[in-house]
C-alpha cells in the first residue's frame, strides 16, 4: 500500500517539494553491506530521489535514532540522493537521512547498521609444535576476538629460511599437516575478521619432520614410487593492478633470465613485435599487459582439437613456435602458452612455461599440461618479502579457448592456480635437461625371454586415489574483478555472480607408478627422482608438496622386505641402484 500512496503523492505534489520531503527513503545501494562488516570508514550510499529543490541532511549514530548510544554526528549536506562519507570511527553506525525543502523539514529515514572495524584483531597465541614421529603432526593456537568477530585462521608456513606462505585458512582452532617430506619448518598465524583485516602474526614455532621414508604397500607394482601431493588454490587479486610492477621496475636478473629468445620463442618476429605493440598499447604495467594479452588470445585463437587427439596417438609433431601458432590459429597447451610469453617478452614482461600434470579421472596419472607463470612483482611494490610468493602468477592460456564466456567472465580463469594441477618443473624456456623430473624408473632382464622389451622406463598406470579435498563456491565481480571463494552455501558479498559452485580449493591425492616385472627377477634397476629441495620432499610451487616414496615388495628381490634404499646424491637426485644378482 505504501508504494501506491506514494505513487498518488508524488502525482499531486508534483512541484511541490514541501509536500514530497514526508515520503519515504528507501535505499538503492551501499558500498558497505549492512550485513558485513567494512574495513574501511568509507560509506558510498544512493537512495531514491524525492524530486528537484530538495536537499538531503544525513547524520550517524550508534542506533536508529539520533543521539542513541549518546552519539549525533553531522555527517553533511547533500543536494543529491547520493552521498560518499566517513563514518566516525569502528562499530555498528546508521546512517539517518533527512530530506529538506527551505524552511520545512521531512521525515528522517534510517539505513543501516553499517558495520565498520578498521582495527586489526590481536595476534593469537602459536602453541608449541610436539615433535612429530612422522609426516603427521597437529598446530593448534588461542582464540583472540574483537568487534567484529574473527571468522577464521590463516596458517602461514616457511620451508628452511624461505618466506612464509599460506597453506590454508579454517575456523578452529588447529590445523593437521599430513603430507610434508623431511625438512625443518616454521609456522605462524593470523587471524582474520569479519572485515577481512588479518592480524599480526602470532609467535613462530618450529618443527623438525625426521620420519624414515616408510613402504605404503605395494599397490599393482612390484618395484615402485609411491607419490603424495597436495595442492592449494591460489588466487591473486586482479583488481589492483597498482600493487603490481612495472615493466620499467623490472629487476636486471629476473630480465636477464625470463626476457630472451628459447626454444619455441620468437622474440625478434616483426610480425608479433608489431602486433604485440598493437594490442599493449602505451601501457606499462605488468598486470595489465598480461591481461590484455591474455583476452586478446582468447578472442584470436581456439584449442587445436585435431592436434590433441593426434599427440595422444604419438604423431603430433613437436612444439610450435610461436610464428606458426600465430599464423595458425591454433593450439594445444604449449603451442598457446608458447605464443602468450612470446608476445608478453616482446612487452617486456618475464614470463616462463611450466610443465605437470592435470588431473583427469578417466586417464591414468592425468594429462600432461603446459601453463604459464608471469612475473608482476608484488614483494617489489609492497617491501615485504613474504609477497615473494606472488610474484609470479599463473594463467592458463589453453584451458578457456573454446568457452562461452565473456571477457569480463574470461577473468575468472585468470591469475588462479589449479589444485588440479601438479606441477613437475619450470624453468627461463623449454630446456628438458633443467626441467624438473617427475620419476625415471629404468629397469632390465639378462637374459631377455623372446618378445620382451627388457630395458623399459617406468610405467604409470595407476590413478591418482583422492585421500582428501576441501571445496568453497567461487564468486566474481565483474566491475572491481574481485574473486572471492564462500563456504558451501554461504552468502556472497553484494555484486558477486557465482561461476563455480563446489569448486577443488585443497586437493590431496596419492599415485603408485612402477613396473611389474611378472616374476621375472630383473639385473637391475634405478629409480631417479629430481626435485629442489629436501630429502623425500618436492615443492615446485609454495602451495604445493609432494612426498615420494620409494618401495621394493618382490620376494626375488634378496633384501630386507619393505626396506627403503634412497640416498641423495650432489645432483639433487634420489636415486635408489640395486643390482639385483
């Protein structure tokens, strides 16, 4: 009813602004939710408009009505149904406002509350870390508070004396690692309220993983690597492309080795220079150049189907430089990855190819899968070292080329790195020598019966078994082109459209490779395993570790059963050499 009496007002008071100030406000939007929390005073609010000659006194205090909470704030005048103002400090504020038309004055409307804390919370209290009589080991902190509440935990981690980096974030009050290699880490948390400002970190405690490398059962193999990995979601923020570098603060060492010609890499190509130039423009930040290259391939080339479906069969061909995908139009993988940091090269912006795996149920360890990682230097611009880790981002160039999205909903694909993903190596180029190797199993028979291949590699035919995940709904706003991840069901914040409902935030999986030697005792085998860092441990990315183990479960095999043979020799591989005679 109240629609229609106003409908009828504003018909007959038309012109009448002393007649129109006794309607009701109703408001349209707010920068700040009333049912979030903001970490900024900032408030932008618009309501509906009363009509010419009326201007708009809006006032804030604690309560719905004036001086409640013993506070009355004159927050200004406005001739407009829009205001942007600063609330007077933290706490739940409504904001009262009341139209005026010369001497007379309407009815006051109040919107709100109007959630604000700009106050970190209190760091929490890191409990000891008891020393772990294997891979498995609990952290677990004090709960701290403030007024608007801490909604959850941020577990930061360093390997050695790397920067921290966050593994995950949960609501309780403990977090379980179960899948870390041998090695010394350091931990530390934060909390983070209701208006998404963390804490300062809590005290650091260490802890030593000295676990012998066990045997997890044989699986289908005979001889074998038993590999565990782990994979977090990361995703950058894309909205800011200030708190990224520019092509002219690129340091000299990260120019020298990510800024020059490669295999597949054409970087003098007058024919992409000029087109580079063409679709970058005179921009110079680094973000920004990655994006608009990033769109531009979407919109220019597709995924080469045809290609796909012949290198599955063994005859593909090779790489493409990135000549021939321009020329083309077409791609798989690396084609595309390859053409992308040609032409962001060519920009100035380092760039390099990563190799791995991803994850595919109806394959037997997953696709092999080529991506991109693009330096924007975050630590650069911000001074901290702990935003090492994001200085370089991932995009994936060929995992959208044939969806219908638009080209603000293509962001959604851009700056996120896959837990699906395993990753085995990058390097400046495609220098298979450098690259990190996921497993070399070399194995032979003397004699060899008729008909056998008897000095084959590994094989891998087992699938990845998921021993655990963690999955959120993924929420985007195509206008600030935030992202942000919502618990199962949860209500996203005001703008946000959902693009993918339950999607893999932790991944954790377990894969046997190996060989069965049916029965036939072998002469002898090797098993090469190469990754950067500490014994029985691989972590290519900061969010991502692998533990490898190694196992023998053949009653040929003239050893102690279940016994592990690994040492680490000066290369940085574990290799385990038997000779089995």
């Amino acid at each position: 009813m109240g629609g229609t009496v106003d409908s009828i007002t504003r018909f007959f008071a038309f012109g009448q602004p002393s007649r129109l100030i006794n309607l009701d406000l109703r408001l349209v939007s707010s920068s700040v939710a009333p049912t979030g929390w903001s970490p900024t005073h900032a408030l932008e609010l618009d309501w509906t408009d009363l009509g010419d000659g009326i201007v708009y006194e809006l006032r804030a205090g604690h309560g719905p009505r004036a001086g409640t909470g013993g506070v009355d704030v004159m927050l200004g005048t406005f001739s407009d149904s829009e205001a942007k103002v600063a609330l007077p400090g933290d706490g739940e504020w409504f904001v009262r406002v009341r139209p005026k038309a010369g001497g007379d004055v309407g009815r006051a409307t109040s919107f709100g509350p109007f959630r604000v804390d700009s106050t970190a919370p209190p760091a929490p209290v890191l409990e000891p870390i008891l020393p772990p009589p294997g891979y498995s080991f609990s952290l677990s902190w004090s709960p701290v508070s403030d007024t608007s509440g801490v909604v959850g935990y941020e577990v930061e981690r360093k390997v050695g004396v790397t920067a921290f980096h966050s593994v995950g974030r949960t609501s309780t009050l403990s977090h379980l690692e179960d899948q870390l290699g041998n090695g010394a880490y350091t931990y530390r948390i934060r909390g983070v309220n209701g208006a998404g400002t963390f804490s300062m970190p809590s005290n650091e405690q260490k802890v030593t993983v000295k676990a012998p490398m066990t045997n997890p059962g044989s699986g289908k193999f005979t001889y074998g690597i038993h590999a565990n990995y782990t994979s977090f979601m990361k995703i950058w923020d894309i909205s800011t492309p200030s708190k990224y570098a520019t092509v002219d603060e690129v340091p000299a060492a990260i120019k020298t080795a990510y800024l020059g010609d490669g295999y597949g890499f054409e970087i003098a190509n007058s024919t992409l220079i000029a087109k580079t130039r063409e679709v970058v423009g005179t921009e110079r930040n680094t973000l920004e150049i990655a994006e608009k290259l990033f769109v531009w391939l979407f919109e220019y080339a597709d995924y080469d189907s045809g290609k796909l479906t012949a290198s599955q069969r063994g005859d593909a061909g090779g790489l493409q430089w990135a000549g021939e995908t321009y020329d083309r139009k077409l791609g798989i993988c690396g084609d595309l990855a390859t053409l992308y940091i040609t032409m962001l090269r060519i920009a100035g912006v380092p760039a390099r190819p990563v190799h791995g795996y991803l994850d595919n149920p109806n394959a037997s360890v997953g696709d092999f899968h080529v991506w991109v990682e693009v330096w924007i230097g975050a630590s650069l611009k911000s001074g901290d070292p702990s935003d090492t880790r994001d200085d370089w981002m991932t995009v994936d160039v060929s995992g959208i080329s044939d969806d219908p999205f638009d080209v603000d909903a293509l962001m959604v694909y851009f700056g996120i790195f896959n837990p699906e993903y395993l990753a085995l190596g990058l390097n400046a180029d495609y220098d298979d020598s450098s690259w990190n190797a996921w497993a070399q199993f070399g194995w032979s028979i003397n004699p060899c019966p008729p008909g056998r291949d008897c000095n084959t590699k590994f094989v891998a035919t087992g699938r990845p078994i998921e021993v655990g995940s963690e999955q959120m709904d993924l929420y985007f706003n195509p206008t600030t082109k935030k992202r942000v991840l919502v618990e199962p069901n949860g209500d996203p914040p005001q703008g946000y459209t959902m693009f993918f409902p339950g999607v893999t935030v932790v991944s954790k999986k377990r894969i046997d490779y190996g060989v069965d030697v049916d029965g036939t005792k072998p002469v002898n085998a090797t098993i090469r395993i190469r990754y950067p860092d500490a014994d029985a441990f691989a972590a290519i990315l900061p969010w991502q570790s692998v533990i490898y183990t190694i196992y023998s479960n053949s009653p040929t095999v003239d050893k102690e059963p279940g016994k592990q043979y690994t040492r680490l020799d000066p290369l940085g591989y574990v290799i385990w050499e038997d000779p089995f005679d």
